[in-house]
C-alpha cells in the first residue's frame, strides 16, 4: 500500500502551497487597496472584498489541509507550477469584476492572465474610466508576473527549497539549461528576485525624475521592467511622445529587463568583463544592432523620415519593444510598411535572452536552432563526422538540442491552432493570426483589427479563452502546461 501511496501525486501538499500563494495574492492587493482610499476612490471595496475572498480561500487551504507527506516530486512542481497561475488569475480578475467600471467574466480573466502572462494584451476601450487602484492593480499583475509567482514563493518560504523546490524552478524559469547562482535554490530566488527589485526602483526613480507623476512613474515602472506593456494612460507610452527623456529610460530598462537576470547579477557583482563572452547577449545586441539599421533604412525609403528621433529613438524603441515583448509603441507602426511589419514578426518569434522577463521562443533556442542546422548541412557533405552542438563554449547534450527544436516546432503549431480558431470567429485571417502569435510570444501588441488605437476586445469571448491558454502556455513556456495532458504524467 505505501508503494503504490509513493507513486500517487501529493495533491493535499500542492492544494496547501497554493493556499500559502493565495494569501501572499492577498497581501499584494493591499497596495491597489491603500491607493484608491489615498485618491478617494469608491473601488477600495472591490479590492477589500476581493482580499478578503483570496485571502479566505488561501488560508482554509493552508490551514485545513494536513498532508500525510510534505515532499514534492517533479510532478507536483509541474502541476503546481500550471495550476498557480491560472488560480492566481481567477482570484486576481475579481477586482475587475467588482470595480466601479466592471468587466465580464471573460474580459475579465484574459485582462488577469494577460497581466501575470506579461502579455500586456487588453480589453479597456478606455483606461481613463478605470480608478487608479484597478489601474495600479494591472501593472502589479505584470511586475509580479515578471519575474515568476513560483520564484517569488521560493525567496519567501525556505522551506521549498527541501520540497521540490528545484522542480518548481525550472518549470516555471524560462529558459532551457537554468543557472542556480547560489548553493541552495532559495538563496537563487533571493538574489534574482532581489536584482528585479533594485531595478524596479531604478527605473521608478528615473521616471519620477522626469514629466511622469508618481503614479504614473510607479505603474511604468513595474510593467517596463517585467517587459508587459500595460500603462496607466489611453495612449501608453505615446502620451509622453514629446518627452525624448521618458523614451531613453524605459528604452534602456526594456533592453534590460530582455537580458537573463542571472547574466545581470553577476554583472552587477563580479563586473561586466565577466559576462562579455555570454553568447546570448551578444546575439541579443546583434540582433538589436542589425534590425535597427534595416529599419532606418525602410523608414527613410516609406518617406517617414520627419525628424532625427524618427530613425534614432524610435525605431529603436520599437525594436525593444518587441523583441522583448514589451508591448509598448510610441508611433503607428503598421505606417512603416509592411517589410518593416515582418521583421517585427521575425523579432516577435525570437524573444530575448532566456531568464529574462521576455517573452518568444528566446535567442538561446534560435541559437541551437542555428547551430544544428550548420552541423545537418554539414553531415551532408560528411556523414560521418561527429559535429556536435556548442554554446559558450560548452558542448550540448543531443537531448538538449532534440527538446529545443521539439519546442520551437509546437511553437509554430500553437500559433496555427489559435489562428485557425480565431478565423471561425470572423476574425479576419491576418490579424487572427498575428493576435494568436502575440499571444503564444506574450508580446500583446495587434495588428488590423486590434491594432494601433484599437485592441482585443473585439475578439470574441470563446476566443478571449482561446487566446488567454495561449497567454498561459507560452509564459511557462509550453512543457509545462501541455505535460499535464499526457497519460505519462499521471501514472508513474
């Protein structure tokens, strides 16, 4: 009988680390509660009611819950893991729903998932009608979402550093090797965790410096660093357009928030000598570099060369903005041409750096990708050499490279299934298909139909769901979630 206990998964330990999450949910909508009682805003209910709901429910999960074993395995960090951030989610959509201007139960979740996703897609037509607690709510969505609900529970609650904590790490990282910076994986969770805080402040002090307000500076702070996108104005960003100030600053911490966090802390502690020969920054930066002079090029050829921000800071800031998911853009885009257009789908697909905020595929994979496909080519000439894949130096195992280009071929597969599903809905085919790509690439930005002015509430509310699994899938990076439907995972 304890043979077959051993194989079971520990459902009572995850339902209780769950409840744990839950209260620290709680605790963090506190801070939007404290902001609409300073603006005098009637939507501090919501968020009391919604505190005290969340907080219920994660401490009658904590507290009357007793688990025969305390251990989780790899299984319970994937289900924990997946189960987190859709659980987070519909706990964290009820201040949409009870706020002053509420949204549906649907726009509400995908407004939820979007911001833990970091996608930084939504459905507010106006954002101006929304009080200044639901507005701060969403960028702390994002900020908290950023750097990973799960990490967050590792710095905090030592204790999972002895139960499964390793499992949780790397499934819910983004990446595919994970670097542990410290001996033990709290101490890891503390020192990146603790690298994101620094820049959040940096950033917040920065703007705050410059024509941002407080809140504004606040808001943009914590959805720049974690590269979501959402903003506390209608027109984002672009309401600052004037301001070449704000744009370099957050065109600076976009580009940082797109580097590994762990290659940043050990810049930030050993000095940047000792990451020069990362071969993933330096692929970030080249493709940065190389995209920027095709896109002067393009914007001088389409005669959109009106001043020299026009082909200096801002088709820079688009850049960044894209490949690192961010979401943000300052001028219309689609006015660029449609060259331009496909090179931001190319930077959509790739991402940045792996352990980053971003989201996409991530450089590191387009790098093995590359590299295999020179060896393949290779082997045809010299079918029997031995080329194996190396990176930094290191030589990859065959395992690593076949998990990566399985990776990048579901990729492509997602975006064709909710594509294809969007186009059943009436939506038309190219913008069906860019919103479901957006989605997987927790990019946020639209094209056509939910593009520059607009955005996805016109999508339906079946395809609202559709997109906000994509949403889930692609920020835990796809093995995550698509595990829990195999017949492997459930049976030892």
């Amino acid at each position: 009988m304890k043979r077959f206990e051993r194989r079971l998964i520990n459902l009572p330990m995850v339902a209780r680390v769950i409840g744990w999450l839950m209260m620290i949910e709680g605790i963090f909508m506190s801070i939007p509660l404290v902001t609409c009682i300073l603006y005098e805003e009637t939507d501090w209910l919501a968020f009391a009611i919604s505190i005290g709901v969340t907080s219920a429910t994660g401490a009658a999960m904590t507290f009357c819950l007793h688990p025969r074993r305390t251990d989780m395995g790899k299984r319970e960090g994937f289900l924990l893991t997946a189960l987190v951030w859709v659980i987070f989610s519909f706990f964290g959509m009820l201040p949409f729903m009870l706020c002053s201007s509420a949204l549906s139960f649907s726009d509400a979740f995908f407004e939820a998932m979007s911001g833990f996703t970091t996608t930084g897609a939504t459905v507010m037509n106006t954002i101006s009608e929304f009080s200044h607690g639901i507005l701060l709510w969403r960028c702390l969505m994002q900020w908290i979402g950023g750097m990973g609900i799960i990490l967050f529970t590792l710095a905090v609650i030592p204790m999972l550093n002895h139960s499964g904590g390793m499992q949780m790490f790397n499934a819910e990282v983004t990446g595919i090797t994970h670097d542990k910076i410290r001996p033990r994986i709290s101490q890891t969770a503390k020192s990146l965790w603790g690298t994101y805080i620094v820049l959040t402040i940096m950033l917040f002090a920065l703007l705050a410096l410059g024509p941002m307000n407080i809140f504004d500076a606040l808001c943009h702070a914590f959805s720049t660093i974690s590269t979501g996108g959402f903003s506390s104005e209608d027109n984002g960003v672009a309401t600052w357009e004037s301001s070449l100030y704000v744009k370099i600053v957050i065109t600076v911490f976009m580009f940082l928030g797109g580097v590994n966090f762990v290659v940043i802390f050990k810049a930030a502690t050993r000095g940047l000598y000792s990451v020069r020969h990362n071969e993933a920054l330096n692929t970030y930066l080249g493709v940065v570099g190389v995209t920027f002079v095709i896109f002067v090029i393009a914007i001088v050829a389409r005669g959109r060369f009106d001043s020299w921000e026009s082909v200096t800071v801002d088709p820079l800031f688009m850049i960044i903005s894209t490949i690192t998911s961010t979401g943000y853009a300052v001028v219309n885009f689609e006015a660029w041409g449609t060259f331009v257009l496909a090179l931001i789908f190319v930077l959509m697909f790739f991402g940045a750096c792996a352990g980053s905020t971003s989201g996409g595929a991530k450089i590191d994979r387009i790098i093995y990708l590359a590299k295999n496909i020179r060896n393949e080519l290779d082997r045809c000439v010299h079918p029997n050499t031995m080329m194996p894949v190396t990176v930094g130096g290191k030589i990859m195992s065959p395992e690593i490279v076949n998990k990566v280009i399985a990776f990048l071929c579901i990729y492509v597969l997602l975006i064709l299934f909710g594509g294809i599903v969007l186009t059943a809905f009436g939506i038309p085919l190219v913008d069906a298909f860019f919103s479901a790509f957006s989605c997987v690439g927790n990019t946020g930005l639209g094209a056509g139909v939910t593009g520059y002015g607009s955005n996805y509430d016109v999508i339906p509310d079946v395809g609202k769901w559709v997109l906000s699994v994509l949403m889930l899938i692609g920020r835990l990076e796809i093995y995550t979630v698509l595990i829990l439907f195999t017949k492997s995972f459930w049976r030892k």
